[in-house]
C-alpha cells in the first residue's frame, strides 16, 4: 500500500481560511477537494491518503471524518481537539462516535503558530496530550525549529504516546542552513516514540527555483536520524502547489530516497504511515514489526 500521509481539502464558502488571505498564498486560495486530487494521487501510484486538518475547528474535524467514510482514497484522518480543554478526552470519545469515527488515527494542534514557545510543556496541554494517547491516537507535532525543545520535552514526558513530526519541523531550506535545526531533529529522533513526515520541504525552499539538491541535505539528515522505520511520505497538498505539483512533489521524494533498498523505500512510502497510524488494510505481520 502507497500513502500519502499528508494532505488537506478546503472549501471556502463552508469554512474561510483567514491564512490565505496574504498575497504568497493566491495560488490556492480556491476549493480544493477530493476530486481534485484523485487523479493526481492514481498518476503517483497512491492508494490510499491521511487527511489532515487545517482549521483549529471541531466541525471541520466532524467533516473530515464524514467525508474519509465516503471517499476510499482517505484511510485516516488527523482531526482537532482542544488539548487545553479538561474534556478533550469526552470530545475525542465523541468523535470517535460520529460518522466515521473509525477514521480518526490522530490529533493535531496549529503549534507553530502559539507565541510561546514552550506551549507543549504547559500542564493542560500535557494533559490533553494524554487523553489523546488513551484514546489509542497519535499526536502530529506541527513545529517551527525554535519549538523543538519543547517538543522534545512533551516526547520524554509521554513516552508511550507516539508522535510524528510534521514537515521536518521546517527548517530553514532558503536560507541554507543546517544548524541548530538537525542538531536538535536528531535530538528528537533519539526518542523511540516519535516519527516523522517527509513532507512540506519545497515550501520552505526557495518556491520560484527549488532544487532537489536543495532538498537533500534535510531529507538526508532526517532519515539517517530516524531510519526509514520511522519515515512516511507526505504530500502537504495543496499546500505544495505555489511552489510544486503533486507529481513534482512524488518525483522529489523518490529521488531523495533513491539510495535506499527497495524494503526501506516501502517503508518511507507506506509501510511506516500504515502501522503508526494503523490504518486498514495493513497489519504488524505486513511489515515485520508490532504497532506501537
């Protein structure tokens, strides 16, 4: 199975997105839907995708798991919940309940964008970080690299929550510059309980000239820190599209991972999402190891 462990829908009449008003980001401010991507995710050889949210909105999660019931391509859907909110565990239960449900495979919260810095280390949150792991979820990090430490502090504190790490933490690709983002990513990846996307970097390069030796560097410091075992493919569409396609977007990832064995390769491009965020259709015999 080949997933795309990372990609968005939006629909502007039903839930405007004040985050795209800004002129960086007039290529997608339009609808986007699963019949816009589909043809794209067959063409790349996707079978099935992670829906992730955008909005910091509960609907907007109640939507997602409604449509992931619908449409086959979604296998999983990273929702919200108020992590501060001491009954992030009921709303979660509550979810779980709705139309699909059973689709729910993680939370995520828009922490790149809290002033703070140690947002992840506050006692709510910690708390809510917690009712996630009892519902048997994962918690997708969204980070800037300033916000790495916390977040390495969060990983420590709940070991038994599994975590993945959204765009690599986006580092800082245009500028060039390694450090002090792969020393604290590798910092990161010393804990066995967290994970990470390779996913959202031509963002983060220079959008109108990205090379795929621009890319490198970080893709190569990320896998070598975490191992294919803990790497999955994701598209951040339609995110990636003021500064790529969809297919430009596959061509790079599998030309970052091309010095990998055909097994690792699997790993990277579905085998990894499918057990972290167990999604159906693939069990811990597909892949050799247990769920964790």
């Amino acid at each position: 199975m080949r997933v795309d462990a990372h990609h968005h829908v939006w629909e502007l009449g039903r839930r405007p997105q004040t985050w795209l008003d800004g002129p960086e980001s007039a290529a997608i401010r339009r609808d986007f839907g699963m019949a816009d991507l589909a043809p794209h995710a067959r063409a790349a050889g996707i079978d099935r995708t992670v829906l992730v949210q955008v909005l910091p909105d509960p609907a907007e999660t109640r939507e997602f798991l409604a449509l992931a019931a619908a449409e086959p391509l979604i296998a999983g859907v990273v929702g919200w919940a108020d992590l501060t909110d001491p009954g992030a565990a009921d709303t979660l239960a509550r979810l779980r309940q709705g139309p699909g449900g059973e689709r729910l495979v993680g939370v995520r919260h828009l922490v790149q964008g809290e002033a703070d810095p140690a947002w992840l280390a506050r006692p709510d949150v910690r708390r809510g970080l917690r009712a996630v792991g009892a519902a048997g979820l994962c918690y997708d990090l969204l980070v800037l690299p300033h916000q790495l430490p916390a977040a390495i502090g969060a990983v420590r504190a709940l070991p038994d929550q599994p975590f993945v790490l959204d765009h690599l933490a986006k580092p800082p690709i245009a500028r060039g510059d390694l450090e002090p983002w792969a020393g604290r990513l590798r910092q990161l990846a010393r804990e066995p309980n967290v994970y990470c996307k390779l996913s959202g970097l031509v963002t983060e390069a220079r959008r109108d000239g990205w090379t795929v030796a621009d890319l490198r560097p970080y893709a190569e410091t990320a896998l070598a820190a975490f191992g294919p075992e803990r790497v999955m493919f994701g598209s951040d569409w339609p995110v990636c599209l003021p500064a790529a396609s969809y297919q430009q977007v596959v061509e790079a990832a599998d030309r970052l991972t091309s010095g990998l064995g055909p097994h690792e390769r699997a790993l990277v491009f579905g085998a990894t999402a499918a057990r972290v965020y167990r999604l159906p259709g693939e069990t811990a015999s597909d892949t050799g190891e247990e769920p964790t």
